[in-house]
C-alpha cells in the first residue's frame, strides 16, 4: 500500500492504529482472492462510517436549515451522501490508488468504481470514528463535507428579486440566527411629487446594505436584495466554526 502521510494529512488525522486505516482501505475483494477471507476488509466500517457521517449532516442541517421540512432535509443530505457525491469526495482523496483490490476487481477498473469510492469514503470516516472518536470525525466532516452542505443550502435560497425581498431575507435570518432584520430610511430628497429615498438594512445594530427608490417600500426592498449576499457569506464563515459536540 502507498504511503499513508498524505491521506491523513487530507483528513486531517494522524492515526494511531493503522489497522484501522489499512482496512478501511482493503476491498472485500482482496481479503477473498489473498488470504483466503483472514484479514479485515471495509465492510464493517463502511456501516459505521454511514451511520456517523448521516449523523453529522443530520445535525448540521437541522441546526441550519430550521426553515427546512423532513423531505428538503433529506433531499439536501442525499446531495453529500449519495453514491456519486461519495465518489466525488473519493477521488479528492485519492482512495483509489490506497485501495487494496483482488486481482479481477483491480483488472476492471475497481479503483475508479464509484461504488467502490464511495465505499471507501465511509469505511476511511469509520476508521477514523474508531481511531479518534466523534470529535476527529468533527473536524474531518467541517472540511470536507460542511462547506458542501452550505452552498447547497445557498443555492436553494429564493431569487430575492421576485415576489418578496423583505420576506425572503427575513425567512433566512429566521432560520439560521432566529432573528430579524430592522430597516432604516438613511435619505429622503427631492419635491414632494417626486421624493427619492435611501433605505438601509440594519443588522446587529449596523447598516449592512442600502437600496434606492421613489418611495420607501422600494428602498426597503432594494436594501433587502443587497443585504442577502452579505448575510449568506456571514453564514458560511460562521458555520464553518460551528460542530456537534463529541
């Protein structure tokens, strides 16, 4: 097997039993075809491994999206726990080329199988659980999986430009700090026919963003499509401090 430092590195744990690792990494395969079925393969922590890392994403998504149904909570977990998005993290890992396959599965490309990377994936979170316990699967799940679930969780955030700005930063604020904005009118110019305003959003007692318009509803609403972006980068630095306790 190659060398194991950059791989740890990657997870950022240094294991202390390398049986945990070595099996994580080891295809049934090759326990069938090179002992005769004697030594441990990635089954068992490949279970273990799906239960912890279903976990951590359950927590993170019901402490984050509390705007969020069972069906969207489930239809967002599947986007870091699916076979493909496994896979995917796989392959940034460079499992494929650690794994220790049998010779036919080696021969037909088991090393690029998603199956098998996504396999992989759990069993490596397993051996991890089993070396350095919840709070090393923490941090491993921080970063690599927590920046993923963030942006997905961006991304389903409304178009604030149609129907209701207001309502829509409102119902985000809601549901990751339980607080809501405030708004302000900062300007007001012009004849009384055609007055000009500067609305701004106020968050935490500072002025975040600001909008235009000819009347104060728009202002408002304008400040609000602004004041969103700025809002959801604060979420991502936040979140990404944030974790279950072990």
């Amino acid at each position: 097997m190659s060398s194991l430092k950059p791989l740890q590195k990657t997870l950022g744990h240094r294991f202390r039993r390398k049986t945990w690792i070595t099996a994580a990494l080891t295809h049934p395969s090759f326990r069938h075809e090179q002992d005769g079925g004697n030594s441990e393969d990635n089954q068992r922590l490949e279970f273990l491994g799906d239960a912890v890392i279903g976990l951590l994403v359950g927590d993170f998504l019901f402490r984050h999206g509390e705007s969020l149904d069972e069906g969207n909570m489930t239809q967002l977990r599947s986007g870091v726990t699916s076979r493909d998005a496994l896979a995917e993290i796989g392959r940034a890992w460079g499992l494929g080329p650690l794994m220790q396959f049998g010779l036919g599965e080696s021969r037909s490309g088991g090393a690029d199988r998603d199956s098998n990377l996504a396999d992989a994936v759990e069993a490596v979170i397993g051996a991890v659980y089993c070396d350095g316990g919840l709070k090393a699967c923490r941090g491993l799940f921080q970063r690599h999986f927590e920046p993923r679930l963030t942006t997905l969780l961006a991304d389903r955030t409304p178009s604030i430009r149609e129907g209701n700005p207001k309502g829509t930063l409102q119902e985000f604020t809601q549901a990751q700090w339980r607080k809501s904005p405030t708004y302000t009118i900062l300007e007001e110019s012009g004849p009384a026919h055609d007055r000009h305003y500067v609305a701004g959003v106020i968050w935490l007692e500072e002025v975040i963003a600001t909008g235009e318009g000819n009347s104060k509803r728009t202002a408002e609403a304008e400040a609000a499509v602004q004041a969103l972006p700025v809002l959801q980068a604060r979420f991502t630095r936040s979140s990404s401090t944030d974790g279950i306790s072990s």
